[in-house]
C-alpha cells in the first residue's frame, strides 16, 4: 500500500531528514514512522514494507504490524508506517527465538513455488537482487553473490586475485555445494527468510516477552541462509546456543556433510555486506580467507591452480624487485651519505 503521507505538506525549505514525532496514540497502537531518500529511500521503504506484510502474514507478531509506505509530495524522500515496539533484550532469548524462527521459515509458503521475491529488498542501504524467480536455489544464490561482488568492487576497486577467487566460488564452489539440495532425490522449499537477521534487527517485546523481528529484506531462499549471518564472531548470534537451538527446531538439509561448507558459504553474502557498509573494516579481507579456505575443501584442483598462479605473480614481483633493487639501494645509500654531509656541515 502507497499512500501521500500528513507530513507531506512541510515547506519545501525543510529537510527530509529531520525529526518526526510519531502521531499520537491510535487506539491501543503506537506508531512509528521511517523516512529515507532517494531511489535508495525508495528501495528501502518499498522492500521493508513488503516484507514485514509477508512476515505477518505468515506469523502474525514477528515483526511490526505495517501500515502504509510512500512517497512526500514536495521531496526526494519516502517513509514508511509502521507499529511501534519497545525493544528489550537484543537478541532475544536463543530458545524463544530460535523456537519462533524455525517456526516461520517452516509454515511459509513462495506464491510461486520458487526461490526470490516479488519485489527488490535490501540488506541496509544496499540492493539486493531478489525482485527474480528462480527454480533453482543454486542459481538464485549465485546470482545474489554476484550482485553484490559487483557492487564491492565499484566502490573498493580491482583486486585481481580477489577476483579470480570470486570466479571459482560463483561457478564452482556454489554448485558443488548447493545443486546437491536440489538432486539425488533431494528437495529443499522456498522458505520466507527475514534476509538480514543479527543482533540490532532481533530483540524481546519489552510488553509482551515475546521475540521479535524488524528491518526486513526479506525474500524466499533456502532456511539454512538465514544463520549463515550468524557465524561472523562480531555478532553475539554467534554463539552456538542459538544455532544448536535452530536445528533442533528446524532440521540440517542433506547432504548433512556439507552444513559447515554451505553455512560458511552463505556467511560470505554478508560479509561482503559489511564491507560495503563499514568504512575500513576487514571484512573484504576475511571474504578473501573464507573463499580460500572453501575451494581448498571442495574444489581441489581449482585451489592448486590458483596457489600456482600466485606463486608465479609472487616470483615475477620479487624479480622485478631484484632488478631495480640494487639501484634503488645506491640511491638511498647516496641520499643517506648527503645527509650525513650537510649535518656535519651545519
């Protein structure tokens, strides 16, 4: 639902940024209100609206009841309406949480029976590429990753052996991992996820003790995705408690052998995330460590290759090194000597 929206009419001098008291008490609700801008705002407001509807609708009170999303009528920005909920313990407690999660990913439903979303999504600021339908979970991952590979380099640039691991996991290392739960007999569903679910977008209602999702980018993927943001040590869901929980609730797809690989898999879909988002962390770095440590485990020849190829780039720099060396030593050798003269001159 679009909708113009009562604060539409401020001056058009005033920032769409500022400050919003949420309206008054309507009945027994509280409303709070969310204003972003932009084509990006647009995404933002669109996609969460989406998904918290389709989150309710599948377990009524796991995110906040929405209300309405839209766009100002005199500014580039846009807003969404929403149920206020006081935010208590973040995450919530791991049997509650997990018990209501896996409860969610198995009574959903895709409309059409595959892997995507209706609409685009997003992780943050960022897109994601979820407004597609696909057959193949395999294929939708894949195509998730490259998206926002893509988007990495625009902003960090070109990191040729960071790409050339980027290429073996897209099509190598996802189909040796994820066509085999969809073959031999095997079969995952479409499960309606939250897409972006860690510490700051789970918490305990403060009224009612139950635990609670919000900021959704929501799309339908398979259910083991969701933790996949969990194994990052920088968030608290990490600890084990709550993955153990979740499978006891919802069981480890087959082949049983590959959890580890596939969860280490989908982990690098959010911290590729992380690094777009953070200024100076290091998580393009740990990427790089996770996408060599995946095709070492499973794609064995491609990993020999790629130490070879490194090894050659390696031999050719510290040539080049060695040839210009003994020159850029005198140079410096000569400079130091001058030094040395003009403080004994002084």
């Amino acid at each position: 639902m679009s909708t113009a929206h009562p604060h539409a009419h401020r001056s058009n001098d005033a920032s769409p940024d500022e400050a919003i008291k949420p309206p008054s008490a309507y009945n027994n609700f509280h409303l709070d209100e969310a204003i972003a801008t932009g084509n990006t705002g647009m995404c933002m407001c669109q996609g969460e609206f989406e998904s918290m509807k389709a989150l309710n609708a599948v377990l009524p009170t796991i995110a906040p009841y929405v209300y309405a999303w839209g766009k100002y009528l005199h500014e580039e920005a846009y807003f969404m309406i929403a149920d206020f909920r006081e935010v208590g313990e973040q995450p919530p407690d791991p049997v509650q949480f997990t018990t209501r999660l896996a409860e969610l990913h198995k009574n959903s439903h895709s409309p059409t029976g595959k892997f995507g979303f209706h609409t685009t999504t997003c992780h943050g600021t960022i897109t994601q590429a979820t407004n597609l339908w696909e057959e193949s979970w395999a294929e939708l991952y894949k195509k998730q990753l490259q998206h926002m590979f893509d988007m990495d380099i625009e902003k960090h640039g070109h990191w040729p052996e960071f790409e050339r691991l980027i290429d073996i996991t897209l099509n190598k290392v996802i189909p040796r991992l994820l066509n085999p739960l969809q073959s031999e007999g095997r079969s995952i569903k479409p499960c309606l996820l939250h897409g972006d679910c860690w510490d700051e977008n789970t918490a305990t209602d403060m009224e009612t003790g139950e635990p609670f999702i919000f900021d959704a980018g929501s799309f339908y993927g398979h259910n083991e995705y969701e933790v996949g943001n969990w194994r990052a040590p920088r968030h608290l869901l990490s600890s084990k408690v709550y993955m153990k929980n979740y499978n006891r609730n919802f069981e480890v797809s087959e082949p049983e052998d590959d959890w580890n690989g596939r969860n280490l898999l989908y982990s690098l879909r959010f911290n590729v995330g992380a690094a777009i988002l953070i200024p100076g962390c290091n998580q393009r770095e740990a990427v790089y460590e996770d996408m060599k440590e995946l095709i070492k485990t499973y794609c064995r020849e491609d990993w020999i290759d790629f130490e070879k190829s490194t090894m050659v780039s390696d031999r050719v720099m510290v040539a080049g090194g060695d040839q210009d060396g003994p020159e850029d030593g005198e140079e410096e050798e000569e400079e130091e000597e001058e030094e040395e003269i003009d403080v004994h001159m002084k």
